[in-house]
C-alpha cells in the first residue's frame, strides 16, 4: 500500500524565505557601501570621547561636531600633504634604482650554493630587468589610491553626520526594541563604544610610532628611501604579526646596499621594536579593552583578508573585540551557565584583570 506525502508550505514561509533572498541580494549588492558605512561608524566613535568631553563642559553640540571635523580633516589633510610626495618620490626612485640594486645585492652574496641559487632566481625576475614595466604598474596602483581618497573624504563626511545624529538615530531606533531589550542594548552598546574607540585611537597611535621609529632608525643609518620605508611600516603595522615581516624585509634589503652589518642592525632594531610595541606599547594603549588572543587576530585577519581585502582587516578586531560585550549580555541565557564565567577567568589569567 502505498502512502501518499504531502508538504504544505504556508504564504507566511514563502514571504519569509522571498524576504531572506532579497535581503540576501541587497547584502551583496551594496556591500560596498556598507564597507563605507562601517568605516565611518569607527571613525565617528573614535570621537566619542571627545564629544562627551564638550559635552561635560555645558558646549554646545554643534561645537563638538565642528570641533571634530576640524581635527579629523585637518589630520587627514596634514598626512595626505606628508605622505603623497614621500611615497611617489621616493617609490619612484626606488623603482627605476632596481637593477643597480640588483647588482650590488648579487654582490655581496656567495658565488656558489643554496642562497646564491635562491637569491639569483629572485634576482632574474622581470621587475629587476625592467624596471620601466614595474614603475607604470606602480602609477597605475597610485593612480587608483589617489581616487581612494576622494572616497576617504566621503568616509570622513558620514563620519561627521555620524558624530552629530548617530545619538538621536540610535534612539529613534532603539525605541522599536522592548523596553528590556532596550536597557541590554544600552548597556552593551556603552561597553562595544569602548572597546572600538580605544581600538582605533591605539591603532592611529601605534602606527605612528612604528613609522617614526622607522624613519629614525632607516635615517641613523643612511639607508635610502628611508620615508618610504618608513610609511610602508606604518601602513603594514595595522596588519597583526605579518605585518611586521612585510615592512622589515623590504628595510633589511634597502639597508643591504649600505652594508650587511646595517641590513642586520636594522633587522635587529625593528626586532627590538617589535617586541617593544607587542609587550608595552599596545598593553599601555590599548589598555585590557582589546583582549585578542594572537591566535584569535591570526585566523580573523586571514579571514577577513579573504572575503573584504584590507577594509575587512581593519574593521575585523574591533568586531570580533566585542564579542565577549555580546556573549555577557545576549548570549548568556543560550550558553552553559558557567562558559560566561570561565571565558572571563582566561582573559584575566592572560591579560590581567580588569
């Protein structure tokens, strides 16, 4: 006998999966544009504390907002008009200089054996020939950075709008939520702003410092390009634990025309710089508002890398930073009774309490 199966799916599910697949599509087609809104979203709580200081001393809101604009597009300002020769200059050069550097490289290597092996097969390649090939792509990458910056501009624009009706916004949404889910967003919120602020100050700081050095230690030595190198070491300190190796090989290279004992003594004081910068820099900067286990930024950076390029790694670490804010008070009822609590037994054995 046969029986007969039949499924019956309500309009209710068939709108709610239509809703799903649109949502879906809309996701995906203007992910570009909620990149852009993140970015602004961090910067503008970057500014909350500031903000909240005019705001203490009885100012005026819009004197907050405009004092905020003021600082950011002059910071930004300021960098562009700093960085942009530097980088064209000295890049520039450092380009068409290739085969001259080739060739002192190759001489102070080993005549014969496994380096001489490795380094003439990287040396051969077509940038080191033709130096003309690798300049026009670099222009043409530059070319693409400078009209990065007028979307940076409009980043640092709906930053300012964010900085001036993010609060009323905030509150006319939140007024949708219950009134108990109201007090956890608020608190959770309070604590998440915390968290990225600190994040983005202590980034803008650190990356400063790590350029500065640079330049310092590069210049000491005589070592040419030194700007450059100096803000390709800022730019890639951004990126946890490679970065490092990507702005000291380049430096080690360039220190290698001067000599082998300066490619070591930079290798050797960017080393110490970093285990300065891992051990006492980040902890005073950053406080214990970033608890990130290296494991934890290693695999969320790779990840991010891979699905938004550089935006996603920049914006990942204080996203995935706030994570315990969200564990503590949504999460709480879903999970073990005690995970929330042993979670924050490790971060106070690992960082210290708070």
């Amino acid at each position: 006998m046969r029986r007969q199966i039949e499924f019956t799916i309500s309009w209710t599910a068939i709108g709610k999966l239509l809703l799903a697949i649109l949502l879906a599509y809309l996701l995906v087609r203007l992910w570009p544009l909620i990149e852009l809104l993140l970015l602004a979203l961090l910067i503008a709580i970057a500014f909350t504390p500031l903000v909240n200081c005019t705001h203490k001393h009885h100012w005026p809101h819009w004197a907050a907002v405009l004092l905020s604009a003021v600082i950011l597009f002059g910071l930004v300002a300021l960098l562009v008009i700093i960085l942009i020769p530097t980088f064209t200059g000295q890049g520039g050069n450092l380009i068409q200089s290739l085969p001259s550097l080739r060739d002192r490289w190759a001489a102070m290597l080993p005549q014969s054996g496994a380096v001489r092996g490795m380094a003439n097969q990287f040396l051969s390649s077509s940038a080191f020939g033709d130096p003309d090939a690798l300049l026009k792509k670099f222009f043409a990458i530059l070319t693409v950075a400078l009209s990065g910056v007028v979307q940076l501009f409009i980043v640092l624009i709906v930053a300012i709008y964010f900085i001036a009706d993010g609060p009323r916004v905030y509150c006319w949404l939140i007024a949708f939520l219950p009134r108990a889910d109201r007090r956890k967003l608020d608190g959770a919120a309070t604590e998440i702003i915390s968290v990225v602020g600190h994040y983005i100050v202590g980034q803008f700081i650190t990356s400063a410092l790590c350029g500065s050095y640079a330049f310092i230690v590069l210049a000491l030595l005589h070592v040419p390009n030194a700007g450059f190198l100096a803000i390709v070491a800022a730019f890639f300190d951004v990126l946890p634990l490679i970065g490092f190796f990507l702005f000291t090989i380049p430096a080690m290279a360039m220190a290698l025309t001067v000599s082998p004992g300066a490619a070591l003594l930079v290798g050797a004081l960017y080393g110490v710089y970093h285990l300065i910068e891992n051990y006492f820099i980040v902890p005073k900067v950053y406080g214990d508002r970033l608890r990130l286990s290296t494991l934890t930024v290693l695999i969320s950076c790779l990840a991010a890398g891979i699905l938004a390029g550089v935006i996603g790694v920049i914006i990942v670490l204080p996203v995935v930073a706030s994570y315990p804010v969200l564990e503590r008070y949504w999460l709480r009822a879903h999970l073990e009774p005690d995970t929330v609590e042993k979670h924050g037994a490790i971060d106070r054995q690992e960082h210290g309490a708070s």
